[in-house]
C-alpha cells in the first residue's frame, strides 16, 4: 500500500552503507519507523528531506512489517535551530519527548503542530527557550491522555492560595494548609506560577505560548513540568540530561 503524508523526523539510525531507519512523527499515521533506501548519498534528494529535524512530505510504501519511505521532498529543515548547540539539544529533547508519548497508527496532526509550533518559536526566539519547554512538556502530556489535575486543592477544594504545591507524581495540587503533613515530592508555587501552570495545561492551542513570567517564575514552572513528566513516563530522558549539562 502507498500512501502520502506529512511528518517530522524525530530520530535516525544509520544502517548499512547506504541506507538508514528513521522515526518520523508523521500527521496521518502518528509515529512511524521507516527504511530510507539510499539516503546516505549526498546527492540523494532524500538525504536532507529524511535527516533529523527535517519536517517534508513523504510518499510511503508500507509492507507486511516495515514502511518504507519512496520519496521526499522537504518542507522546512528548521535551520535556525541546527546552528545553534543548545536550541539543538533542547529540540531533541522535544523529539525524545515526541517518540516516547506520542500515538502510533492512528492520525496526529495535533502532536506534529505542537511540536512544528515549538521549534519554530525556538528557532526564531519568539519566546524563551524555558517558556516553550515548559509550555511543550505539559501540553504534550495532557494531550497524550495525562492531563494534571489542576483545578483546585485536592484536600479541601481551595482555587488558589499565597502557596500551593504541585505533586508531580500525582499531578495534583495542594494548599499550604493541606499540604503541611505530606511527605509527598512537591514543588511550591506562587500566584503566577501556578496561573502559568494552569495556563500550559488548559489554555486553547492557540493561546499556548502567549504569556509571561519572570526568570524565576520559569525555572519553577520548568521544574513542575520536568518533574511530572519524570515521573508519569518513569523515565529519565538522556536529552534532558545533556540539555541542562550544556546549558
Ligand atoms: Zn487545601
């Protein structure tokens, strides 16, 4: 079967002399693996349009157990972030991110746009790095099917207080007064970073990136998202580590 779409690369492997597997974050079938027959040769056309961070239009062949990618022509290569080392780190974290939690067969075009939307925010420093992070991170979870619970104090229903904590392993808040015996992991937040939180979570996909706080502020904000998702994928993502290594 052949079939046409749109997708982002979020990760690739070389195998053999010639050819290589790449993940693409694809708009009509979610994430996908696919051979590139051929894509080493600099001559290839396919060879730019499937490196990673390529966003193109791809003509796939899917056989009994594998995809295979036919053609390629590139949409966007995102150049601005591949001369800059940290936005790179910080977009593959986005990419481990994506291939960790975003679906597999079935369509996606809201993943790809969050993502597309982030790099090019990233790439043409419309916001601050730690703003688009934070702002990625949440909303990636709570689409995937792990929204947090940040309505109001899961203890005695308070909106919002001087202190709140977020427990990330939860994702839930608490009020200082319901908070005082908890040993759970929590991160303290104030007003506004707990309007921020609230903000990455339910704010319409238009409105995502459209807010501001102080540099404090974000570092607190990046350590509840980073944190959540810690914990919700059990996982401790390597691109994060070397992110906040160079940073
Ligand atoms: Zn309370």
């Amino acid at each position: 079967m052949k079939f046409q779409t749109q997708g982002l690369i979020i990760k690739e492997q070389n195998i053999g002399e010639q050819d290589k597997l790449v993940f693409a974050l694809t708009k009509s079938n979610g994430i996908i693996k696919a051979f590139v027959r051929g894509a080493k040769n600099l001559k290839n056309q396919k060879c730019a349009s499937t490196s990673l961070l390529s966003y193109s239009r791809f003509t796939i062949y899917k056989g009994r157990d594998s995809y295979i990618i036919g053609d390629a022509q590139t949409i966007r290569i995102f150049s601005k972030l591949r001369s800059d080392m940290r936005k790179m780190c910080l977009a593959q974290y986005f990419c481990e991110l994506a291939l960790t939690i975003c679906p597999r067969e079935q369509k996606s075009d809201a993943f790809l746009s969050l993502i597309l939307n982030s790099l090019y925010l990233l790439g043409e420093e419309k916001r601050s790095p730690e703003l688009i992070k934070a702002c990625f991170e949440m909303r990636l979870a709570s689409m995937a099917g792990y929204m947090p619970d940040l309505r109001m104090c899961r203890g005695c229903g308070e909106y919002s207080a001087e202190k709140m904590y977020f427990l990330p392993r939860l994702g839930v808040l608490e009020c200082g007064s319901c908070h005082t015996n908890n040993a759970e992991i929590s991160v303290e937040l104030n007003p506004s970073t707990l309007t921020a939180l609230r903000h990455t979570v339910y704010a319409d996909d238009d409105r995502l990136f459209s807010f501001s706080l102080s540099s404090e502020g974000l570092a607190v904000l990046n350590e509840a998202s980073e944190s959540y998702l810690k914990y919700r994928f059990e996982k401790d993502f390597k691109t994060l580590r070397f992110y906040k290594m160079i940073n």
